[in-house]
C-alpha cells in the first residue's frame, strides 16, 4: 500500500538510499547517510512538501517525494520529483504507482508544474532506444524551453490579473485554461527547433 511517510520509516529509507550512493551516480552525495540524517529530511521535506512511501508486508520497499525546484519566490509552485526503490523491486510498476499518487497527493499542496530531467531521460532512452547523450542533451533543453514557456506566460497573466496572480489559482477552470498558453508556447519553439535541425541534417547530407 501507498501511504505518507513517518519518522519510523527512517532506517527503511535510508537503507534504499544508500544503496544507490554507493552503486550509482544519479543522487550526486559522496557518503552515505544515517538514520538520523534521514529523519532530518524527512522533517524539512515534509514541512512543505509531500512525502510518501510504498510499503508490503509492513516492509518499504520504496518511496517518492517533492522538493521545491528553486529558492526563489516565481518558482514556488514547481517542484522536482524523487523517486526510489529498493534494488530488488525495480520493473515491477512501483515507480510508476509512487509517481501517479505523488501526482494525486501534489494537488493538495498548489503544486503547478513537476520537473525531473533525469527520469525523462532514463524513459526515452530505454523506450525509444536513443543515444544517451542526445538524450540529455533534448531533456535539457525542453525543460530550458519549458521554463521560458511558463515565464511568458507568468509574464502575460500578470498584466491580465494586474499582478494579482493568486487569483487564478482560486478557480480550476481558469487555472487550466491560463495555462493553456505555455503549452502552446513550448509546442510551437519545439516544432520549430525540430524544424531547424531536420533542414540543417539535410544540408549536411546534400
């Protein structure tokens, strides 16, 4: 069962999460935690931010969590997503039942946008079977494409609410409508960058 975390569930995660210190790259920390470093997380996170667990057995054998994506004020409505396993559970759709509860869980928190580029790679590397590096390097960008999209249109709704921007987030219909223009913003620069790079493969082909 999927559940919010508690300061028992310390050892548990902490366990999952040194594993990947050790044995991986992708949590960029050189040492490994202890519990009591854990519970201290888990404080500070949960002050905020959701934070849950996905437990068998009375056992956790992974959770997720929302950390804010940046200390400044504009961003106080994008978090960043971590999700992680316990070495033996990975294929099994854990992840994916955290993420879809995390994404549940997120909306009672005003949360707007959800960013991880590294889980957006790992995917369309696996599934599409592209280069990596290629990868990264179009994960990066969307996401940089992304962010200029939302501050546009951040920019226009402002001077539509005359900087009284709280208001719409009252409202989910015209919260789902308001962001309607960043989608439209970032499918057109996407469309257009593919354009620019397929003309450019066939000029150095010609």
């Amino acid at each position: 069962m999927i559940r919010e975390v508690k300061l028992s569930d310390a050892k548990a995660i902490v366990d999952i999460y040194n594993y990947y210190i050790l044995n991986t790259n992708i949590t960029f920390e050189e040492k490994q935690l202890t519990v009591d470093d854990m519970e201290e997380r888990i404080i500070e996170k949960t002050a905020k931010h959701p934070w849950i667990v996905y437990e068998r057995d009375g056992q956790v054998i992974g959770y997720a969590y929302l950390s804010g994506w940046h200390s400044r004020s504009a961003y106080r409505y994008s978090n960043e997503a971590s999700i992680y396993l316990d070495s033996n559970e990975k294929g099994h759709g854990i992840g994916k039942e955290l993420f879809g509860q995390l994404l549940e869980v997120s909306k009672g928190y005003g949360v707007h946008t959800i960013l991880n580029i590294i889980f957006q790679s790992v995917v369309v590397i696996r599934v599409c079977k592209i280069d990596p590096i290629k990868t990264i390097k179009a994960s990066i960008l969307s996401t940089i494409i992304l962010f200029g999209s939302e501050f546009l249109n951040v920019g226009l709704l402002n001077i539509i609410f005359k900087n009284d921007i709280t208001v719409m987030f009252e409202n989910i219909k015209i919260k789902t409508i308001c962001g309607l223009p960043s989608l439209l913003i970032f499918a057109i620069c996407i469309s257009l960058y593919n354009l620019y790079m397929t003309k450019r493969e066939s000029k150095c082909l010609a």
